[in-house]
C-alpha cells in the first residue's frame, strides 16, 4: 500500500533527497574533472560521469559507505567524511551549505560558533545610501550600523549606551513608552530571536546575553520559558516619537546571502491613505 504524505518518515526523506543530489553532481563530474587520467579512451565508460568507486577513491572513504549514502540508507555519517565529499564532488558554496542541511550535520569549513563577524562594507556603504531609516544588526541582534534616519528614528536605542536591541527593549525603561503595545512587541521580539539563533545553540554568546537578560527582566525570563518561536518577519510597527509624535512604519527585514549573519532592516514610511487604513482596521 502506498505511503501517505502523513506518514512519510522526514529523516528517510532527507536521506533519499541526499542521495538524488550526491548522484546527479557525482554523474556531472567528469573524470578530467576530478584529475583521474583516462584510461583506454573515454567511449569505454558506461557511466555517466564518475564512478562510485572512483568517488569514493577521492574521499578516502569505503566504496560500500558511498554506495549507501547514494541510495539513502540509514548510515552514519562524519562531518569531515561530508567535507571530502563536497570537495571531490567540486561543490559550490551553496550546494556545500544544502548538503550539510540535509544531513543535519555542521560544516566543519564554517566559521566558528562565537567567531566575530564583521559586517560586510557593502551593507554599510548601503545604509549610507538608504533615505528610509535603517540599520544593521550582528546575529546577537546588536547594532552595528545605521543610517541618520535610523539614528533620528531611534534616538533612545541607537543614541544611547545599550547598542544590542534585545537589552534596549527589555531593559531600558524608555522602550515602554516609545514602542506602542510594547509588551506584545518584546514577546515577538524574543520569540523571532529564540528561531533565529536555535542553529547555534551552543554558541557562548548567545547563551551568555539570554542568561543575562533572564536574571535582569522577569518578564523576558516568564517569556523565555514559554519557547515561542516566530519566523523574523516584517509588518507595522508604530511609535511614540518624542519630536515627531506618533509614527506608523512598515518594517522590512532582509537577510543578505552568504555566511554573512547580518540583517538589515528598513522602516519604511507609509502613504496617508494606506496609513489611514491600517488605522482604521487596528492592524
């Protein structure tokens, strides 16, 4: 009897989902390709690309553990065995970060959990170049660029000593008043970073700001304790401005490609009629 998407097993799925990618990329490395000389002419070879053994052969690994691998078997696998074979198989950044994904497994080549991270001078020069405010936070959501418009916007956060957004929202008392429905945003707030950081859960620094933020606010440990998860995501947002007033923005969030673990956000100001509506619906 066929199975039924309900009862499809998600581990036996990623597995046949790795072996279809390890066999498509091994059947399009051509044997120049991966440095082995022909041997009797290239219009002996039956198959397509390289041989499972001769992949095997460039990993160093059991031709038998390959063979396993490719028809999605429930075999255990190393990250170092996974480095060697998206370095044989000649695999792009991308397709390295998908091959990982799928066997659950962190890419030994990845930068270290905890490492610092610059931000790219790109990201910076388009801030500059962004009239919306805007700015840039590092994966422990602290600010590490923004614009004037950003800075006019968020005088008590980005004008103050507390750079890091999380610690603004739940410890700087100023945050209740300017962020309307305050309580609703931070518990957002926390859960969008509880999703964003959970690939990094051993990472010191992140457990060193959310175990500093549990003994500082009883409210983010009540929340913390609840594990709600929210993907980051835009939307309104509205404000209590000391010079401007009340101000209702739409937030866009992007996260650019690459290893970077940058995003950059965007407060975006709303047309009268557009801003009239959402006022008269309460979104």
């Amino acid at each position: 009897m066929p199975t039924s998407p309900a009862d499809s097993d998600p581990a036996a799925d990623r597995r046949r989902l790795l072996g279809a990618f390890l066999r498509r990329h091994r059947e399009r490395l051509t044997p120049a390709e991966a440095g082995f000389a022909a041997k009797g002419g290239s219009a002996r070879r039956r198959t397509p690309g390289l041989r499972r053994e001769e992949l095997a052969q460039l990993c160093g690994i059991s031709p038998t553990w390959y063979t396993w691998l490719e028809q999605g078997r429930d075999v255990s696998v190393s990250p170092s065995a996974l480095a060697r074979v998206a370095e044989a198989l000649h695999l792009t950044t991308a397709e390295r970060a998908y091959l990982f994904e799928l066997t659950r497994k962190r890419d030994p080549d990845a930068p270290a959990v905890g490492a610092a991270d610059s931000p790219p001078p790109v990201l910076l020069a388009a801030l500059s170049a962004m009239a919306a405010p805007a700015y840039l936070l590092d994966r422990l959501w602290t600010a590490v660029g923004w614009n004037p418009a950003a800075e006019r916007l968020f005088g008590g956060w980005l004008g103050g000593a507390e750079p890091n957004l999380l610690r603004y929202v739940f410890l700087d008392h100023s945050a209740r008043s300017f962020i309307q429905d305050w309580e609703n945003r931070a518990r957002r707030l926390l859960a969008e970073f509880r999703a964003d950081t959970a690939g990094h859960p051993d990472d010191p620094a992140v457990r060193a700001l959310v175990d500093g933020l549990r003994q500082a606010s009883p409210l983010f440990a009540r929340l913390w304790e609840d594990h709600g998860v929210l993907e980051r995501e835009g939307g309104m947002r509205r404000f209590n401005h000391p010079l401007d007033g009340t101000l209702m923005l739409e937030q866009l969030t992007l996260r650019p490609g690459g290893r970077s673990g940058h995003t950059l956000v965007m407060l975006v100001a709303l047309s009268d009629r557009v801003a009239a509506e959402h006022r008269e619906t309460g979104d």
